[in-house]
C-alpha cells in the first residue's frame, strides 16, 4: 500500500480549507484518510498553517511521500521551529 500526506479539501466554495492527511495514495481526495496531522488555510494572512512535525517524521520514516504543497509546508514550519 502506497501511503501519500496531502490536502484534503473543506470549507464551502470560494472558502477553501485544508486538512494535512496522510492517506492511501489511491483514495480519492476528499475520501478516507488514516490520519490527520495539520490543517492549512489559504485565505488567511500570515501564519496560514499547523503541522504536528512528529508525526510528520513517523510517517516519512514509514515510507509516506509528500505532496509538493505539503513539503513546503514541512519545510516552513521546520525553519520556524528552527527559529523559536
């Protein structure tokens, strides 16, 4: 079983809102999900995202791929947890 971490999409139209899941990578994207690690909010100004970066590594170390979204989104909260 193939297992992705990418966005499943919430929120009404013209308001989207994004949960970080890690998934099997042949669901659909809003279908099941094994787990939820964040959540990502394109509309807000500034800090517009959460990412619990333990379970982050859990799942990479498990063989999870990111998506391309979801990377930079590792990658900026590991430069702000670098910074504090």
């Amino acid at each position: 079983m193939a297992v992705a971490i990418r966005l499943r999409r919430e929120g009404n139209k013209n308001r989207p809102f994004f949960r970080i899941v890690v998934t099997d990578s042949r669901a659909r994207r809003d279908g099941n999900f094994i787990e939820q690690i964040g959540t990502y909010d394109p509309l807000v100004e500034g800090k517009n995202f959460t990412i619990d970066l333990e379970k982050v590594d859990k799942w990479v170390g498990n063989g999870a791929q990111p998506s391309d979204k979801v990377k930079n989104l590792i990658k900026y909260a590991r430069k702000e947890t670098a910074e504090a």
